[in-house]
C-alpha cells in the first residue's frame, strides 16, 4: 500500500478506499491533488520543525521516489529495451 494510502488509512479510522484502478479520471485526479497538497504541508512542517534546508528537503523526496522508482521497475519492468 503506497504511502498515501497508509496516511489515509490513519487518518480516518482505518478505512482506505482501495481504488487502484479508478472508473472515474476525474476522481483520480482530485486525489491526486489533494496528495500533492498532503504531501507539500508535511515537507513544510518538517523542514519548519527540523530547520532542514531546501536542498535536504528535496534529497528526502528523491530517495523516496527511488523506492516508488524501484516498485515499478520490478512489477512492470519499464526499463526492459524492446
């Protein structure tokens, strides 16, 4: 489960709306915002709170798209040369 469904999962109670693969684009897209807007208020408050830089902020987020980058790399093998 990706890390923005566990922060949901948390936040109410437990109940994820499992909707990976959604009927409706637009919802989709809606989620999606609202993670980006989650997941831009968490990145404040922690470089507010720890006094980190922006530098260390952005290393932060590329080592943890280098987990989401590896995730796919395994379960849909993007990299393969045709």
């Amino acid at each position: 489960m990706g890390l923005y469904l566990d922060v949901i999962a948390r936040e109410y109670g437990g109940e994820v709306f499992d909707k990976y693969s959604m009927t409706n684009p637009d919802q989709k897209t809606i989620l999606i915002e609202q993670a980006y807007e989650e997941l831009k208020g968490i990145c404040t408050k922690f470089q507010d709170e720890s006094g980190a830089t922006d530098m260390e902020v952005k290393t932060l987020l590329r080592e943890l798209a280098r987990v989401y980058e590896k995730d796919i790399d395994d379960n849909y093998d993007i990299d393969r040369e045709v």
